[in-house]
C-alpha cells in the first residue's frame, strides 16, 4: 500500500468516488484551477472538466444553496468551504434547507451532499482560519458531523460521507493535512459513520478525543505507560454526532475513568456532551469525575499564543493524574 498525506488520500476519496458515480461532483472556492486552497482537489479539473469540478463565486450562502439544490435534483455534491470561519455564511442553508428536507418533505426527498472544511489550529493562519466549531453542526438534527484524525480514516470517510443519503458536515484538521503518512489501500475502503474507534486498548482511564487531538492524546497515552504504568484506553470518536454511545459505555464500564480531548471551546463543546452522557448511562461505574482538557473560552489567539491555546500533551497527562488521584481510595 502507498503511504500517503491526509491531502492526498482525501484526493484519492475525491478522484475514485467522481470516477465511480457520475453524479459526484465537486464546487467551492478555487477548487478548479488552483486545486483547493490546501491542495485537496489537485488535479481533478484536468481528469473531469469544468462541469464536475466548479470554481465558484467567493460566496459560501451560494456555494451551499446551490449544492442543496443540485441533491435534491439527483446529484451528489461535494462543495469546499476554504476555511471553518466562512462556513457561517452559510448557515441558513444548512440549518434551514440541508437538514431539515427529509423530514419536510416526509421522506420524499434527501439531501446527499457534502460540505468540507478545514478545521483547527495549528498552522499559524490568519483570524477566522483557525476556529473549531463543529459543536455548531453536531447540535443541529438531521445532519452528521464528521472529523478524521489521519490519513486512512480520513479517506474511508470521506467516501461514506458522500454515499450518506443524508447532508454531512466534513471538518479536516487543517493541522493534519501534511503532518504524517499512513498506509492507504488503493482499493475501496469505507467506514460506517456514527462509529467511533478504539485506537489503544487499556484498562485504567479511557481517554476520547478525535480530529488532530488526537496525536497529542496518544503521545499522553504513551507517556502515562512508560513513566507510571497507566495503561489508558484511546478512543477515536471519528464522527461527533451522532456519539458512539456504545463504544464510550463499554470502555468507561471497564476503566472506570474517562478524560475527554478537544480544540474546541470548552463551554457547550463536545466534551460536554459526552460527558453528560457517562453519567447518565455509566455513573455507578465512574471511580473519579470525568475531566475535560479542552480550548478555551476565548477566540483561538493569533500566531504567537496559539500554542498556549491548543490541549498538548504536558496538559493531558497532568489531567490524567490528576483523574487517577482521585480515583484511589481514601484511607479510613
């Protein structure tokens, strides 16, 4: 198997799924000519011409309008919002056409697209470049909210999210794009959305996280090992919403421990949600409180102060200690 970049296996998702269903096409801000603004696109224009692949107006209500439209006429699209700073613009499309279609329509219609976006900090962009938002999207009912964390699920996802029946918001960590390679099959390769991944087996704390935290949660994980002998479980949700409940239950009933990783905000993010549901469905088996280690309530800072902004692994671990503390038993 080639070893490839996350650009380059999203390529790849992009190039097989157009050469395999006609009706996939792609559509967004220098998608064409200039391949993407992050190279995702390189190339496509040159194999399937300007009509499969659409360079559009600087326009993102536009961009995503007219992707609802054309799902709705049968096809399959795939529109690029440059950045998840922009994609606001579009949010009256989503909210209000994408999502909401098949239940208005009772069942006669569906909204198969695809809204990409690169996400995160991590690369030193510029304001409204940087921000981790998907809570926006995970809260809205009837769409799926989708973020890879390397090369290989990032393509297997991206294939499924565009054979979904269903409009799925598709965030790639932009921090990601060019940091690793992984081995990716040429051949077909899919996973099914709304599953998370345990990507480390443990049995003392569970740790959760997904997108680009993810290279920092299992830099904890190693390190918990190797100098405390903490073996912690990693779980990859892969897919915000809709939550893999089961995944998380089986492994916190077994830990006992759970520590939750994002970028995003900290108030009203994803750790939030998942930690209000181990409560609910796993309390008896909680040994310590569930922590989160997270961004911060404030817009992501600039070059300088990003890094102070973004979870790394020093954070991390110290909240897992911390979680492990806790968990020990107080003597009589």
């Amino acid at each position: 198997m080639a070893k490839m970049t996350m650009v380059q296996a999203l390529n790849l998702a992009l190039r097989q799924e157009m050469d395999r269903d006609d009706r996939v096409l792609v559509l967004g801000e220098d998608v064409g000519k200039d391949g993407g603004v992050f190279r995702v696109t390189d190339g496509l224009i040159e194999r399937f011409g300007e009509e499969r692949v659409i360079d559009t107006p600087l326009a993102e209500s536009s961009i995503v309008g007219t992707s609802v439209g054309m799902a709705l006429y049968g096809l399959r699209p795939v529109c690029e919002i440059q950045f998840t700073g922009f994609d606001y613009l579009a949010f009256h499309q989503i909210e209000c056409h994408a999502s909401r279609l098949r239940r208005r329509s009772q069942g006669r219609f569906t909204v198969p697209m695809v809204m990409r976006a690169p996400s995160g900090g991590g690369v030193r962009a510029l304001e409204h470049h940087s921000e981790s938002r998907e809570a926006f999207w995970a809260h809205i009912p009837g769409l799926k909210m989708v973020m890879p964390s390397g090369p290989r699920n990032a393509r297997a996802l991206l294939v499924s999210a565009i054979r979904d029946p269903d409009p799925v918001i598709f965030y790639e960590p932009k921090a990601l794009y060019r940091a690793f390679r992984e081995e990716v099959p040429e051949e077909e390769e899919t996973m099914p959305l709304g599953k998370a991944q345990v990507v480390r087996e443990g049995k003392d704390l569970t740790l959760i996280s997904y997108g680009a935290m993810m290279v920092p949660t299992l830099e904890a994980a190693k390190e918990l090992e190797e100098k405390d002998g903490v073996q912690a479980e990693v779980i990859d949700l892969l897919t915000v919403s809709p939550l893999d409940d089961e995944t998380l239950i089986a492994s916190v009933r077994k830990t006992g421990r759970a520590l939750v990783v994002h970028e995003a905000p900290r108030s009203f993010g994803p750790g939030a949600e998942v930690v209000s549901r181990l409560v609910e469905k796993v309390f008896y088996y909680l040994e310590a409180p569930v922590r989160r280690v997270t961004g911060f309530d404030v817009v992501i800072p600039l070059f300088s102060r990003e890094n102070a902004y973004l979870p790394n692994t020093p954070r991390i671990v110290r909240a897992a200690r911390e979680t492990l503390e806790l968990a020990q038993p107080v003597p009589l």
